[in-house]
C-alpha cells in the first residue's frame, strides 16, 4: 500500500504554482455561468461548486487538462438536467487528468458523466441518479469512461441507468472500486477493455448485476486482463427495462456475474446471493457477425473462492425453467453454455478455444452446446462437481498514477455508505 503522505507530497509537487480555484455558486443562469467556468479553467484548477441545486437544460463540457470539478458533497451539490434537450451527457470531459467528486448528477438526458480519449480519469464520491426510478427513457450509462487510460471510479452511487450504472468500454489500466448500482439494467459493466481491477463494489436490485463483455466492429477488442473480487453481488433480479434492440437487453434478469466473449477473466472472493438466475454466467455472444478478428467465446476464466447462497431458483433465460426442473429446480452456482468452438467469418475450418473455463468453488451446469450458432434447443445440459484448479496465472493488481491516487485520497466523502450499510 502507497504511504498516504508519499501520496499527498506527490499531489503538492503535480500541481502548477499558479492553481487557482473557481467558485460558482447555484443562482441565475446556472449553465452560461458553470460552462464558462470550465472553459476559463487553466490545468492545475479547481472548480468549486457550491451547496445548492444548478438546473441546467443544455449539458456542459471539459476540455481543459488537470483540472479539478468538485462540489460540497453528492447530497449537497446538484447539477440537476431535468428538461434537458437532445441525448447529450450531462458532463463530457475529453481532457487527461480530470478529478470529478463531491457532486451529483440529475436526471441527464442521455449520459450522466462520460469522458472520451484521455488519460487520467477520477470520478469520486458521486451520485449519479435518474429520480424517476427506472425506466427506458432514462439516460443510458451513469459514469461511462470511453477510450480512455487510467480510469479510477471510487465511492460512487448509481441508480436508474438504463444500460450499466458504470460502463468502462474500450479502455485501459482501470479501478473501479467502493461503488454501489442499484436499479440499473446492468449494476457495472467492462466492455472491451484491458487490465481491470472491480473490487469491494456492491450491486442489487439490478437486473443483471456485473458484465464483462467483449464486442465485434469496434476500435479496440480482444478484452482480457479483468480481474472482479471481493465485491457483493445481492438479488439483483429487477425487471429487465433495456430499450429494445439494445444489446444488454438480452441480459436475463436475475444474473449475478457475466462473462462474454472475453479471456483471462478472474472471478474470485465475490458474495453472491439471492439472484434468481445464475449466480455465474459464462457465454459466448450469439448474433451474427462479420469482424474476421473476432472472438466471441468466453476463455481462460478462473471462478474460485466465491460464497454462493440462494441463487438459480426462478433462471429467466430461454428455456432456464425446462433446465432447472430437469436437473432439480434450482440452476448450479455456475453455468457456461458449452460453446468451445466457432468459425470465423470466411473461415473454413473452426477455431477452438484458446484457453478453458476452470470452476473450483461450486458445481457447474453446462449446456454443452458445442459450435458457436447451435440452437439453445439443441442443449444437453449436464452438472459437473466443482473441476480442480489448474494453473491460470492471475493478473498483477493495477497501479494508477501516484498523482492521481492522490488526489483522489483527498476526497474524505463515501456516498455509498447508507446503501452499503442497508446490506
């Protein structure tokens, strides 16, 4: 563990001699007066954003280095979008070394705070809610860091998105750490991207709580390197209400941990309880595609040490209840549909699986479906004893930038507090 005041002495030394904070406070004119802010903010600043409610019908943008966005704490200080126009995110941050804490965001139209192609990303000690409860025309990521390097999203509070509570796609080198999802589609979800840590988190009431993804005709692929531990995984059977067509639509309801075309994924030390479909789902993705480069089965995926209780009792998945009365009512701990090869677009031969599917710490149902593209009504499902654990070298645990670290330790608040406490 980093000393916190090696920490904090490299925080002074990043900052320019001349940082200066910016005060706005809520009042007339809330977004003329917050976006010229932003965009008069030299790297090194801080903006300070005072107790009250900011109602801003336009969304607002960063696009300044090293700058600080923090407010008098996520129940205090409100950036409220309620009316906003179009689909645009609430906050767009497309410069390195941002902190954002202290805050919260209201009712976005479209994403609640998204940063695109940086390096150097803080989201600290947010609420990010669409006050409505959940539904279709909600926004559909509350945090969304996109193409970007070093994410860090800590003590952080996400409700009613209507896709992922967080989503970290296509980037890399990234923590998300002491958050809670809850009313989501997905509670957090890591799309293709590489060298992941999400750990002590906490999700329920979503539909389908943690989603490791990979997906074809998209910039960077081949996701790997994810590891997901330690964090509470509690009945996250709510009502799938994706829009239709969206891919997380075809989430089932009641699913504690996906994993999906993706590899070296490390499942290990979670609570997973109370989730009325499979508490682990391992599958590949299923609809047609043409990318040459893509794989789309789960590989190398390790799930160990995990603490399982109350799961698989009402499977919503196509044809999860036939399943689970053939085999005793309730679905094993871990299913993984079996499918451990596929033919690549052109190709003429299939492609086996680069690397297995290793369960050491419950039973596993398979469906043994064999070749990508078998109908789920071709199924043999069979239950396997937990498999002895080979070898699956774990990925060594991410380290962000000691400047960043930093600044993010000197944010005291933890928005998730009450709902941690509540479980």
């Amino acid at each position: 563990m980093r000393h916190p005041a090696l920490l904090l002495a490299a925080l002074v030394l990043s900052l320019p001699a001349d940082a200066k904070t910016i005060t706005v406070r809520p009042g007339a004119d809330d977004h003329r007066r917050l976006q010229e802010a932003l965009i008069m903010a030299a790297p090194g600043d801080t903006i300070s954003l005072g107790k009250g409610r900011f109602r801003l019908l336009k969304g607002l943008s960063l696009d300044v280095a090293d700058v600080t966005v923090k407010g008098a704490g996520p129940d205090a200080t409100i950036l409220d979008f309620t009316g906003q126009t179009g689909e645009a995110e609430g906050l767009l941050i497309t410069a390195g070394g941002a902190l954002i804490a202290d805050l919260a965001v209201e009712n976005a139209a479209g994403n609640g705070l998204k940063s695109k192609d940086v390096d150097g990303i803080s989201f600290v000690n947010l609420r990010v809610e669409w006050t409505g409860g959940p539904k279709a025309t909600n926004g559909a990521y509350g945090v969304y860091p996109v193409s970007s390097k070093n994410v860090l999203i800590e003590r952080t509070l996400v409700r009613g998105a209507s896709d992922a509570g967080i989503y970290v796609g296509q980037s890399a080198n990234i923590i998300v750490r002491n958050n809670v999802a809850e009313m989501n589609v997905a509670g957090i979800e890591s799309e293709n991207s590489y060298n992941a840590d999400v750990h002590g988190n906490l999700a329920t009431n979503n539909a389908g709580r943690l989603l490791v993804f990979d997906l074809p005709d998209l910039p960077q692929q081949g996701g790997h390197s994810v590891r997901l531990h330690d964090n509470r995984i509690v009945a996250n059977n709510h009502v799938n209400f994706a829009a239709p067509g969206n891919i997380v639509a075809n989430v089932p309801s009641g699913t504690g941990i996906m994993v999906m075309a993706n590899r070296n994924v490390h499942i290990i030390g979670n609570d997973v309880r109370d989730n009325k479909g499979n508490a682990v789902m391992l599958v590949a993705y299923t609809q047609a595609f043409t990318d040459k480069a893509y794989n789309p089965l789960p590989r190398s995926v390790a799930v160990r040490g995990n603490r399982f209780a109350g799961n698989g009792t009402a499977p919503s998945f196509p044809g999860g209840a036939a399943i689970a009365a053939a085999i005793g009512g309730t679905i094993p701990p871990v299913m993984w549909d079996g499918v451990d090869r596929f033919t690549a677009p052109g190709a003429s031969a299939p492609t086996p699986a680069d690397g297995p599917i290793y369960v050491n710490d419950a039973p596993m149902l398979s469906l043994n479906l064999g070749s990508w593209g078998t109908p789920l009504t071709e199924a043999k499902p069979s239950v396997g004893e937990a498999m002895a654990m080979a070898t699956l070298p774990e990925p060594d645990a991410i380290v962000l930038p000691a400047a960043q670290l930093a600044r993010a330790a000197a944010i005291k608040g933890d928005a998730t507090r009450a709902s941690f406490a509540a479980q």
